[in-house]
C-alpha cells in the first residue's frame, strides 16, 4: 500500500480540523488528498465492539520482477558505494536504518509520516549540514527489518529512490 496512510483520530472535531488543515499540503512536491475512510479501520471496530475477523488475503509468488530487482539493487549499491565509501559492506541487523540519496527538501515530518506505519517506530534523527541521510529507529531489529525491505528503493521524488542499510553499531 504506498500513497497512501490512514490516521485515527480520539475525536472528529480533531479529524475534521486535520482534513481542513492539510488537505491540499505539499508533500513531496504533490499535494496530500485527504478524505475520510469509508469503513470503521480495526481498531475502532474493536473499540465499538463490530470488528469481525477478515481472511487474508493470499499474494501470488512474482519471479520475474523480483529477479529484476534483484539486478537493480545490485548496480544501484554500487553507485552509490562510490559516491560514500563508507556504505561499501552491508551492516549487520541492528534496530537503527541508515538512509541515504534523499532530496535536499527532506525533513524529519516527512520521513515520520513514512516510518511511522511500521510497529516499534521510535525517531527519525538528521544529520545536520547533510540533507542526503538520515537515521530510522526502531524497538527491535525485527521491526527495523521489515521497515527497510518494504521502503527499500521508495521513491521520496522520480528522481530519488530512498536507499536504505543497517546503521553502524
């Protein structure tokens, strides 16, 4: 699901506020849509006590593009390995992501709002004078993890796709 958040609110003076705020906000050079959801998400369907358990749904295996990827991420290290040499070696699993080739409009709202879907989400933390990296913590490496596969290569612009390793320990 990318494009796209949800975000619940305690009450609908809040959310309505919020929609009224933002809607139109840059961000990432487009402007954010918002509207309200048309179902109850999970955790207000609990709350209401109307939450009823759906079936996953089951995604097909896809070979052909992940073997393509495959290859993209292998020349897309290497350029930026040159350009920072101390990104050559892949780091060891640690709960901090290190992220690079990001635009110089970057903020740390920005890459929150990004990281923030993930569970165990703690802080965004910017290396000051340097507007290409930033760092992403997590509660555990497990969560760091899956943070990094599925934003792995996210294109924060077209010409920016987000990179991102294991911080050093």
């Amino acid at each position: 699901m990318r494009g796209q958040a949800f975000v619940i609110f305690k009450e609908i003076g809040s959310a309505s506020n919020a929609l009224r705020t933002m809607q139109g906000f840059p961000f990432y050079d487009k402007p954010m849509q918002i509207a309200y959801s048309k179902s109850d998400s999970d955790i207000v369907a609990k709350i209401k006590g109307t939450f009823k358990e759906r079936p996953k749904k089951i995604k097909p295996p896809k070979p052909a593009p992940g073997t393509d990827e495959k290859k993209d991420k292998k020349k897309k290290p290497s350029s930026a390995e040159n350009s920072n040499p101390n990104t050559q070696t892949e780091q060891p699993p640690n709960q901090i992501l290190f992220l690079t080739n990001l635009p110089e409009e970057t903020n740390e709202m920005m890459l929150s709002m990004l990281f923030n879907q993930f569970p165990g989400f703690k802080e965004v933390r910017l290396v000051p004078n340097r507007h290409d990296i930033a760092f992403v913590e997590f509660t555990t490496e497990l969560q760091s993890n899956a943070a990094k596969e599925a934003l792995q290569g996210f294109k924060i612009t077209p010409t920016h796709a987000m990179k991102i390793t294991f911080a050093k320990k």
